[in-house]
C-alpha cells in the first residue's frame, strides 16, 4: 500500500507473527524488497492496527542527517561488532546500544541508527544510503529491531536451526563453523520440515514451550553445498549469490514444505569431530542451559531478559538434549537422529 506524505511516497507492508500485527513504514524504495522478502510468509492484506506493532525505515544521505539525539543521562549498554549480536559475518561491524529513558538506541556508526520504543510498540531505522547495502544487511538490521519488539510480546528467538518431523521439533543451536547448517540440511533432505534456518520463534505455552517457524532464506557456505549433490547442482537462479554466502528457499529444492507449531523434542548441539561416523551423547540439563543461553540474543531489559530465561529453562526441562559428535557420515544423519526423535516423549 502506498500513500503521499509531504511530498514523499510511503509504501506500507502489513504481516501478522503468531497473532501480533506488524506494520511497516517506509519511503525509500530500496528499503521495501529487504523486509518483504524476510517476511515474505506473514504477509497480510490487512491487520488490525489497534495493538500493531510499528517499524518505520528512513534513509539519510549522511551521519549528520539522523535525527536522533540523546539526553545526558543516556546509559550505554554493551559495545562491540555485529558478530556480537547475531551469527552473520556480513555484519561484522561497530555497533554500541544505549539506554535513553526506556528507548533502546543501537548506534551503527557509519550504517545507521535504530531506535526502539518498547513502551510505543514502534522501532524506526535510519540507514545511510541503503540503495549501496546489500540487502543481506538491511534484512539484518530489520530483524533485529523487530525481534525486540516481539520480546515484549512473549515471543522469543534463538540462534539455532529448528525442524519439525511429526509433530515433534528439533533444534540445533550454535556458532558458524560447528556443523549446524549441514546437520540442518542433512535432516530436511531426509523428510522433516523446515522451520527455520537462523531464528526460530519460542513462546511460553504455559505447561510446555512452543516452537514457531520463522522460514527465511537459508544461508549455505561453499563447504556446506558440497556435501550434497541437489546443492552442487541447483541452478543459479535457485541458489542465490548472498554475501558472503549463498542462499536458497527450502520450498524450491525440498518438497516437505514449511512445519507446523510444534512441541521441541530433542535439542542437538552439533561439533564437528574428524570421525567416520556421527555419535550423540546425552547431556544433562544443567550443561545443557549453560550451552544454550548463549546462543539466545542479548536481551537488555531486565524485565524481558526475565521472562526469555524463564522460558529457556523450561525449553531444557520438556526436551532431551545431545552433544551431536558430527563426523564424516553426513548424508546418513538421519539414521542417528530419527531414533532418537521417535523415541522421545
């Protein structure tokens, strides 16, 4: 939808998450594609706009040109790199996230500035000269905004990939480089059903925790894409440049579909060892929770950091968790993981 403000045309995208409105607001062309391709499967014709939650993106031309100021009394939160933040090297850059008087104000230096008002429900985005990012980046930057957002809304998020199979979930959370893609792809070939490769959703279900798809794009490396042939084969059109990676759509090379809400079964923590064959080891649950909360995403409210611990713990209390010794035998994942999923409660 598309309205004239000022002069300046402003496209609205609509998507409903779990039954929370989303209403995105922008007047840069180049900021429409990035977000509606992320959400591609919650779009919506319509929302109902009372309780919605509201992200508008602007472009700048330059740092100056950001209209965000902060009160002495801003409190600066954390400082680092966007490896910091998330698992994607593109984002590889200098952030710091102030605290100014409930606004949640996440500097990027030479990228942008986000602001989120948990209070308002709303986040605005100002991004410099977003027509020379890649869209990797804008998705990114989106992503985060929104995720805090949705923290105060009950739904929370892990870095993990997260199947479903039978009613049942599976989620694999780590760090690049430990075999989290691969095994990934390996269980999707095999029948089970994608729900998401970077970002599953979890919310509190009272007795138990939920699993939510989140399906975006899946990012593969060059390593990864070898070990399986309709990977080495997907034309180009397919499996997309995407830096510093390539993706794909799992609907366009696996024909399970996108899975269900699901209850989690077994959470897999992947490592790659030089073996020939994969091997689990069953974990207790107090390693398990220390494994895992690291992967859940900085929280800075106290209130929201809370809650999201509460719902980790009983995410490890309803499942079995593994240390998945991930060795050469990739293709025959599956073999390992079935069992164990059909066994579970």
């Amino acid at each position: 939808m598309r309205s004239s403000v000022a002069g300046q045309t402003i496209t609205e995208s609509h998507f409903a998450l779990y039954g929370t409105p989303v209403r995105y607001l922008t007047t840069s062309t180049a900021l429409v594609d990035p977000v509606n391709e992320l959400l591609r499967h919650f779009r919506r014709d319509l929302i109902d706009e009372s309780g919605s939650l509201t992200l508008c993106f602007h472009a700048v031309k330059d740092r100056a040109d950001i209209p965000v100021t902060m009160t002495s009394s801003a409190c600066r939160l954390a400082a680092g790199t966007g490896a910091a933040v998330g698992d994607r090297r593109e984002t590889n850059l200098p952030y710091q996230v102030f605290d100014d008087g409930g606004r949640l104000i996440a500097d990027f230096s030479e990228v942008g500035v986000l602001v989120i008002d948990g209070s308002q429900q709303r986040a605005d985005g100002y991004l410099i000269n977003p027509h020379t990012m890649h869209e990797s980046l804008i998705e990114y930057l989106f992503h985060l905004a929104l995720i805090e957002l949705l923290r105060r809304q009950g739904l929370y998020t892990i870095h993990a990939t997260a199947l479903e199979r039978n009613g049942k979930g599976v989620l694999i959370p780590g760090n690049s480089g430990r075999g989290k893609t691969t095994s990934f792809i390996s269980l999707l070939r095999s029948g089970y059903r994608y729900l998401s490769d970077d970002h599953p959703l979890m919310r509190d279900a009272g007795t138990h925790v939920d699993l939510l798809p989140f399906p975006i794009k899946i990012n593969v490396t060059e390593e990864t894409i070898a070990f399986f042939p309709e990977l080495r084969t997907a034309p180009a059109h397919v499996l997309r440049p995407r830096f510093p990676k390539r993706a794909f759509h799992a609907e366009e090379l696996y024909t399970t579909g996108i899975g269900e809400c699901c209850r989690p079964a077994i959470v897999l923590f992947p490592q790659v060892v030089d073996a020939l064959y994969s091997h689990v080891e069953l974990l207790p649950k107090s390693r398990a929770l220390e494994m895992l909360l690291p992967q859940a995403l900085l929280v800075y409210n106290s209130e929201v950091a809370r809650r999201e611990f509460q719902v980790l713990v009983k995410l490890v209390q309803q499942v079995e968790c593994y240390r998945l010794h991930f060795g050469r035998d990739i293709l025959d994942l599956p073999n390992l993981i079935t069992p164990l999923l059909e066994g579970s409660k």
